[in-house]
C-alpha cells in the first residue's frame, strides 16, 4: 500500500476476510442485506450502508474500529471510515 494512505490503512498487515456470508446483525431480526463488509479489527461481517440496516456504519461508531474490506466476490478494496480513504489490494 502506498504511504499517501492513512495510517489506519497502512496498519493493516493481513486482510481479514468473511468466515460467514452472512449478516450477523441481520440475521438475529430477519433482516435483509445488500452487500458485507468485514470489520479489519475484530472479523465482524456486517451488511453496508445500501442495506436497510447499515450495520457496519453502526459498528465503526459504537466501537470506534475504522477499516473494513468487502466481503464480496471479486472486490479486493479497504474503506477507512474514520479518514474516508479507500484503498485496493
């Protein structure tokens, strides 16, 4: 990664990828999700902003944890929400 990047994104050796392919708030209440993110703190798989839910945005504000990559086949990006910087790898 290029050093223009924040140092959140700079912090992250090893992306962490989805172990499930699900929502795990959404699937607590029976929600719907569009897309996952994976949190790069703690592995959480959340759905994104587009889904009714947003549950990643509501994590990075309850805990504070700013990177997250796509869960999604064939993206391979970063999201920095605390600097809104994205990143590819």
């Amino acid at each position: 990664m290029s050093q223009s990047l924040c140092e959140h994104l700079l912090d992250v050796d090893n992306v962490v990828t989805s172990k499930t392919h699900v929502c795990e708030e959404c699937v607590k209440t029976n929600g719907e999700w569009v897309h996952l993110r994976v949190c790069q703190t703690c592995g959480a798989t959340l759905c994104c902003d587009d889904s009714p839910s947003q549950h990643m945005t509501k994590h990075f504000h309850a805990t504070g944890h700013p990177v997250i990559a796509s869960a999604e086949p064939g993206e391979r990006w970063l999201w920095c929400n605390k600097d809104e910087i994205m990143a590819q790898y």
